[in-house]
C-alpha cells in the first residue's frame, strides 16, 4: 500500500517541477523578447528570440501599446501535453526611442 503512494507522490514531484521549469523558461523568454522589441528589432527577430528561450513549441505573441510593447509567451510544460494545462508569461517593455523623453521635455 504504501508503495504506490510514494509513487504517486514522486510523480507528482515530478510534475510540479517540469511546470515550475516551463515557468521559468517563458519568463526568460518573455523578457528576452521584450528587450529586443524595445531596441525595435523587427517583430520576427523578436519572436525568434523569444522562442529560442522557451519551452518547444511556445506561442509567443508581440504587440505595441502606444510607447510600450508586450510580449507574451504560452507554452505546454513538456511530457505533459494531454493534459489541458499550459504555463503563461508576458514582460512590457517601454521602447528605447521614448526613454527619457519626458525629463528632456520637463528640463526646459
């Protein structure tokens, strides 16, 4: 009896820490992606980038609100896929071409 409840338990174990890991890779690659669509990389380079640190197969999205961009990146936490559970990050980023804009205003 008690053997397959440590089992189970290990499983378990083992679930929560490849969805702890997907987590951590969309946050990575939700950043990464922000930062290279605030330097207004075209929107392929940073959906590239994006994908190249997140999990495989993520969805990653990239959309510009007025002087900020959000990137927001969906994936499946590996050996988990028939499960309806997916792991979601986004990161905002204010473009590089508006930084400082308003104190230069605001000085004179």
């Amino acid at each position: 009896m008690v053997l397959p409840v440590l089992v189970m338990f290990a499983t378990a174990l083992v679930w929560g820490l490849l969805v702890v890991a997907a987590q951590i890779q969309c946050v990575d690659a939700a950043r990464t992606g922000a930062r290279a669509a605030a330097r207004e990389d075209p929107t392929e380079a940073v959906v590239q980038a994006a994908r190249d640190t997140a999990p495989r197969d993520a969805q990653v999205t990239v959309a510009r609100e007025g002087d900020r961009v959000r990137v927001v990146v969906v994936a499946k936490p590996p050996a988990l896929h028939g499960l309806p559970f997916e792991v979601r990050e986004e990161a905002v980023a204010l473009v590089e071409a508006t930084v400082g804009e308003a104190t230069v205003g605001e000085a004179g």
